[in-house]
C-alpha cells in the first residue's frame, strides 16, 4: 500500500560520530547526494534510466529451475546417455520389436519434465505470494515492491522483521539494531548509525530506519555466496544420497559386465552379428535402473503441487522428506500455537505493595501513556497491536525519544511529554524482568499466566532512558510498577488436533516461547501437552550443551526463552541424534530456523522467517504440517518400494550377464522380451505404487533395507530363469522357445516380487497385479503377441517345468522375506513412534522396506 513518507529530520554522519568515514571514500559527498534522496526516493525517470542500464536487482529467485535447466536435467543425463547408444545400434540392426525399450525412455523423460514443469509454476506461483516485499520509496511515496523491482540508489524502508534485500548505506536510523550472524556468525545484534553499510542477507531486529542501495543484483554481498543468502543450507535428503550411493555402485557393475557381455554375445553369435548385437544389448539394458531417478522426482514434483494447493511453499523440495523423518518439532507459542492477533482483556493499576496498592496513579494518565507509546511505535509486534486496539493516541502528547522491543530486551522505552510539557519516562514489557525478584506483584502475574493470559507491565523510570539501555540487566532496581497490561491470546482451533497427531506419530513437542514460564505451561495444558505441568524458565537453564539436552529430553514447556537460547536448544536436540524441526513468524525465531534441521514459516511471519525456512504455510495454517509430513511419507516410503524393484532387476540382469558369460552361451532374452517383463512388474506398477499413499514413518538406512529385499529376489530371479534357460536347452534346439521358457520363468518370480511389494493389498492393489498378469497372459495367447514379441511356449513339459521353477524361487522369497520382515519389524519396534500412523493395518505382511509396522490403518 502507497503512502507518503514522513518528513523527519536525519542526523548526519556527524552527528552519529563520524562511523561513515572509515567506512568507504567520498562518504560527505554521498551524504550530500542522499539527503535529497532521503526524502522522496528516485524519480520515475530515474528509475526508467537504471532500468534501461540493467542495474536492478535481478538475482534469480532460487524456488525452482528454469524450463530450460528441467529439460536438460531431464534429457541429457548418464542414464539417457547409454540407453540412446544402446537404442541407435537396434535401430541400425532390427526389427523395431527390440527397439521399444527407447519408447519407454523417451516417455520417462517426458513424464519427467511435465511433472518438474507443474512442480515449478506451482511453486513460482507461490513463491510471489509469500516474497518479501521491501518498502521503497519514490517520487515522495513509500509502497511496497518485489525484491527484484529495487534498482541501485533506490531508498528502502526498515523496519523490525525485516529482511534487507541489498546492500546499501544508512541514511536515517531510530534506534536500529541490525542481526549479521547469518553472514558474519556474530549472535550479538548490531547498533548501526547513519553512515553505516548493511549488507543483504542480514535482518532488522529492532528499530526502523531507511538506506540507499549501493549493490543490487549478483554485486550484492549475498548473491556473491556460494549460495543465496537467504537460504545458508541445504535440506540433507537421506533418499537422493541413498539414489545416488545406489547408481554408483550400478554403475560399477554394469562396466566390466556389459565389456564381458558385449564380447561374449559377438563372439557366440559369430555367425549373425546382428542376433549378437540384439543379445548383447539385450543384456545391458534393464542393468540400468531407468526409472528410479525419474519416478524419485515425479513423486517429489507431485508432492509439491498436492502441498501447493493447501497453500504450502516448499522453497527446497527434499524438505518434504525431511519433515517426514522429524522426531522433534519445536513449537513458538505466539503466532504458531496461538493466532497472532490478541486482546487486552484487563488493565490493573499497580501500587508498591502490589496490585491495587494505595500508590497506584490515575487511570486515565495510564491509558493515555498506553495509547501514546503504542501510537509511537511504527512496527508493533502482536501485543503492542492489542494495545493500539484497546486504548487510542491522546491529544497534546508526544515522543521524545524511544528504545524499540527487542527479544533480547524483553521491552520497550519512550520518554513522553504531556500536554503540559511534563516529560516522563516509561517502560512497558515483561514483569518478570522489569521486578525485581520478589516484588508483590508478581505474584499477580504469576496467577494470571497460570490462566494462559499473557501480562505486560507498564512501569515509569526515575532516570533517563539512555541509562537503562546501556545497562539493561540493572534495568528492574531503577522501575517503579505502575499497571499490568492481561492481554488474552486466541488459541489457533486447529492447533489441538495438530499436536494429538504428532503426539500418535511419536513426534514429540517442545513448546519454546519468550512469554513468562506459567502462561506458556497454560496454554499447553489447555491443547494437552505433555509436561505442561511442569514448565521450565529458560532463565535457569545451563549453558553447557551436555546438561542442556538433559533437560530438553525431559521436559517440554520453556519459557522467557532468548534467541540465542532457542538456536542452543536446537543444537542441543541435534546433539542427542534427533532430527528437529522449527516454527516460528517472529523475528525472534530466525537463528533457530535457520540451524534446525527444517524450518517452518508461517506466511504472516516476517520478512526474515520467511526467507531462512524451507517451508513457508502461506495460509498460516498450522493444521498444514500433518500434510506436509504425509507427503513426506508418501515420498520415501513409495520410492523405497518401487526401488525394490528396479533393484531387483538390475541384480538379476547382472547375474544373468555373468553367468552367459562364463557358460558361452546366447543371452536368454532379446531386449523386446525384457521390455516386456519390465514394464509390466516394474515399469507401469511403479508409478502407481510412486504416487499411493503412504502413512509409513520414515526411517534411516534406505540403501540397507532396498538391499535385504533386491538381493535376495534378484539372486532368485536369475537362477530360476538360468535353470529354466539351460533346462529349456536340454528339450528343445530351439532358441526361439528356449527364450520363450526362460521369458515365462522369469516373469513369473519378478510379478511375484511384485506381489510381495504391493503390500499391504488393498483393491487396487490386488487390481494392479492382476492385470499386470492378464497382459502378459494376452501376449501369451494372442497370435499378435506371440508374434511381435517372439514368444512361443512349445509343449507342456518345458512350460510347467518353468512356472515349477518359479513357484519354488516364489517360495523361497517368501521365507527369505519372512525372516527379514521379522528384523525390520524389530528395528521399528525400537524406533521412536512405534505402532502409529502406519499404512498397515496389522503387523503382517508389510511391503519391503517397511517391515509390516502395525499402525491405525491407512492405505487408501
């Protein structure tokens, strides 16, 4: 929203102390140039000038690739790389039967950029929405523009919360103090003065003030870091590390199999180079587990927008998995449990011997000091704004000087003139720090935060204000109590039902807000936490790490906790092995986002939070998150499934290699057989399995447990089908009906592998399977089929002989599979949230990689 800009006075560098000289040559003349610019900002023609000169602000936004970056990253990659080799020599030799293998590819990386393309205008879409938007001004108006709109010289506005988005030099400063420690580590926050350069990437604290931008663009100092400034670390996703172990080690199994294979297959078929080159690529092919990346981003791009429509911007996508594998999620009271709007529900006058005494001033003066402090204040946090709506500006009075609230602090100071020129000193904040400890009154105070209410003390100072701020811990000796502010927090409806679901997934909850110890535990008793009876006043916390996890592992509620404190607790977790997830929209909450393993934004929060979290709830919906960890589980425990399978082929591909390596004999299949068995029990199930839902909690060790599973079923794919192949050349003389023998084997124990990863079945499970089944059955019987995918069962001995084999590789699985279920079963049993929010609706029959975990049911 436009509006105009105030006309105060700036202090010249001068004035502050001359800290501009050292800062950069030519500071007087630039002084000089900006206090015309202080004013009103850049004309439009100014701005039309740098525009048109290409210096504005125009650092990509890093929400998601270019169209362009999606389809390479999607076409020109290793594995399309081999496969489209492999794809040309079949088009050069024949027929196209063998060819369809190349269909299959392209349609992959199709699918791919598709899905990457509705992932990313879903999250550019949203990424406009929940932007920071800088106050800047020009032509004499100040409204609020996108980042990259700023062009260098541009005046920006600053206010508490917000996020500086260039760099640039200070032109007016009340009282500003500026946190660095995301570029420089420094947890103190920084004085700054008119004169003094603040660096993009950096957050306003306290205070307001106004800067001209002196790097826009890559030429800020945030842009030249390695990455963005808002965002210091990457999620770590266990499943694309997992992937990406899984390809190298395939990749190292393929190269001296495949050199072997080629040789082998030329050297066999030496008579019919052609027949060898078919057999040989045959045989390389499905070592390549094609499908997995593919389906690994599919699964996220389509968690992405499922999130999207619920109004949830996911700024780094492994973010999903991340929450998903939360076990702690750190809760800040206000703006996140509670709605960020309150209420003063009673104002109480305050005498030296308590609430009430004989020595309480006038309510009137009292509110008119109220309304004067609250009228003064151009960025007020919730409270603050209680107050502006309960008690309105007086007439005659006015700021004399004032220090804004900070989280460190715990209040705020103004010295006021009346309207008969009587100036007083007032602060307003939280008793428990403007008391000394003792005092009567907090004993009132202590008995209305029981009851959930959060209390404000306003208090008159008897010596300048200057004198409290540069010795704030003595602050509480110089007070005198003159009224208690009870304002009424309004409790978020969703908030019980979110809590009771993390609480049935074994996610606990540790409330970490600034109010007093007693209103915390109030409000956390009223949505049943645990350990709400027993809060802890982060005050009397140790420092040492060690002794700080102690506590935080047995107890819940905290209290008057600083910044600084909510970033140590944080580590605190981490150090005890458990993955934290934060939430926060006040600017109090930036240093503990930013190091919690996931940080979440709500979208009101400010500037700062909302550029450090990897989720942002634009809706400011804290019922949002059990959706966000659904996809999550969605995402990892559908890909571990469908990465049972691709593995599983890629070991029996190799062990089929191996072996027709060393017997000297013709590769058992043509590629358009194993395209065939591919698609039906992997290729076509897996994107539906990728995409089900999927309740399972997420666990660690995604490469060992896909390996328990594609180990076993591959070995006993390939000797089921070896035996079958060589059993098939006894009978027959005819290479044609021994592939279609060992084709029938082999199809059989890898749909039975499929059958295994489906569960647990639901209808359409069970659906899946059996028309997987009918398809390749149609092929069977069909002359068509038959025909174009060479197959031909000849007589009964050969093919029952090779369901028989299959049958009992089938069996063998299933007592292999029995055996391991019952180990993952008790690893999960030993895991945090055993027995809830599982996709199972018993302990029996989970599908691989989750072990059968019993739960509330779920499926679908």
């Amino acid at each position: 929203m436009d509006r105009p800009v105030a006309t105060t006075s700036t202090p010249t560098s001068a004035e502050a102390g001359g800290s501009a000289g050292a800062e950069e040559p030519g500071v007087q003349a630039d002084h000089e140039r900006d206090q015309g610019h202080a004013l009103g900002g850049l004309t439009a023609a100014e701005v039309a000038e740098r525009v048109a000169d290409g210096r504005v602000n125009d650092v990509p936004v890093r929400s998601s690739r270019s169209v362009g970056e999606i389809v390479r990253a999607n076409v020109f990659t290793r594995i399309n790389a081999i496969v489209g080799v492999l794809f040309v020599l079949i088009v050069i030799v024949g027929p196209v039967q063998d060819a369809l293998f190349g269909g299959v590819i392209i349609a992959n990386t199709l699918i791919g950029v598709i899905q990457e393309v509705r992932a990313k205008r879903t999250l550019d879409r949203l990424a406009v929405v929940g932007e920071a938007r800088p106050v800047v001004r020009r032509d004499g108006v100040a409204a609020e523009l996108a980042a990259a709109e700023i062009v260098l010289d541009d005046v920006i506005e600053l206010g508490a919360g917000d996020k500086i988005a260039v760099d640039g030099l200070l032109l007016e400063v009340e009282n500003l103090e500026v946190d660095e420690s995301l570029l420089t580590g420094e947890a103190d926050p920084v004085h700054k003065q008119p004169g003094d350069h603040v660096m993009s990437g950096s957050f306003v604290v306290a205070g307001s003030g106004a800067f001209r931008a002196t790097r826009v663009g890559r030429e800020a100092y945030a842009a030249q870091l390695a990455e963005e400034a808002s965002r210091f670390t990457l999620v770590h996703s266990q499943l694309r590390n997992g992937i990406n172990t899984i390809l190298r080690v395939v990749t190292w199994m393929i190269i001296p199999t495949g050199i072997a294979l080629i040789i082998s297959q030329i050297a066999v078929n030496d008579d019919d180079l052609a027949e060898g080159v078919r057999r040989m690529v045959a045989g390389l092919v499905p070592m390549v587990p094609e499908g997995l990346v593919l389906l690994t981003s599919v699964a996220f791009a389509v968690g992405v927008v499922r999130l999207g429509r619920r109004q949830c911007l996911v700024q780094e996508l492994p973010a999903i998995e991340g929450l998903a594998r939360v076990d702690v999620v750190c809760l800040d009271k206000t703006g996140t449990l509670t709605e960020a709007a309150m209420d003063v529900a009673e104002l109480r006058l305050v005498g030296a011997d308590g609430v009430g005494g004989v020595d309480g001033v006038v309510r009137d003066r009292v509110v008119a000091v109220l309304g004067t402090l609250g009228a003064a204040d151009r960025r007020p946090n919730p409270s603050m704004q209680a107050i502006i709506d309960a008690y309105s500006a007086p007439d005659g009075w006015s700021v004399q000087a004032e220090v804004p609230f900070s989280s460190a602090r715990k209040w705020s100071g103004a010295e006021l003139a009346d309207p008969a020129g009587e100036t007083s000193t007032w602060l307003i904040g939280a008793p428990d720090v403007l008391l000394p400890a003792g005092h009567p009154a907090l004993t009132e105070v202590d008995e209305f935060g029981a009851q959930g209410l959060r209390v404000l003390l306003l208090a008159s100072l008897d010596v300048p204000l200057a004198t409290v701020t540069d010795d704030p811990a003595g602050v509480a000796a110089r007070t005198t109590p003159v009224a208690l502010v009870v304002i009424a927090q309004r409790l978020r409806p969703e908030a019980p039902e979110t809590l009771r679901y993390f609480a049935e997934q074994g996610v606990a909850a540790k409330v970490i807000s600034g109010d007093n110890a007693l209103s915390v535990g109030a409000v956390a008793r009223t949505l049943g936490l645990p350990g709400a009876d027993n809060p802890v006043d982060a005050r009397t916390l140790p420092e040492e790490q060690g002794a700080l996890a102690d506590v935080l592992e047995t107890h819940s509620i905290f209290g008057r906790v600083s910044p600084r404190q909510k970033r140590e607790m944080v580590a605190a977790l981490q150090s005890r092995g458990h993955t934290v997830a934060m939430t926060g929209d006040g600017v109090n909450d930036v240093l503990a986002l930013k190091d919690a393993d996931i940080g979440v934004s709500m979208g009101s929060g400010s500037q700062a939070t909302r550029a450090v979290a990897q989720i942002v709830l634009l809706n400011n919906s804290f019922a949002t998150l059990p959706s966000v960890v659904g996809e999550g589980r969605r995402v990892i425990g559908n890909i571990e499934r469908v990465a049972n399978l691709f593995l599983t082929k890629t070991v029996y591909s190799v062990l089929l290699a191996v072996v027709v390596v060393i017997a000297q004999v013709p590769y058992p299949f043509l590629p358009r057989h194993l395209t065939l068995i591919g698609s039906l029990t992997i290729g076509i199930p897996a994107f539906f399995l990728a995409l089900a839902p999927n309740g399972e909690r997420a666990r660690p060790d995604f490469v060992g447990r896909v390996l328990r599973f594609a180990m076993p079923a591959g070995v006993l794919a390939a000797a089921a089908t070896l035996v079958s192949y060589f059993v098939a050349r006894s009978i027959y003389d005819d290479l044609d009906a021994e592939t279609s023998m060992a084709t029938l084997t082999l199809f059989l124990i890898a749909l039975w592998a499929l059958a295994i990863v489906a569960r647990p079945y639901t209808w359409w499970r069970i659906l899946l399977v059996a028309v997987m089944a009918a398809a390749f059955a149609l092929v069977l019987v069909v002359p068509f089929g038959q025909e174009f995918f060479q197959l031909s069962l000849v007589g009964s001995k050969g093919p029952w002989t090779g369901v028989a084999l299959a049958a009992v590789a089938a069996v063998a699985l299933e007592i292999i599979w029995f055996f391991t279920r019952r180990h993952l079963d008790a690893e999960a049993a030993r895991a945090p949230g055993h027995g809830h929010g599982g996709e199972h609706g018993n302990g029996h029959g989970g599908a691989p990689g989750h072990g059968g975990v019993p739960g509330q049911g779920g499926g679908q």
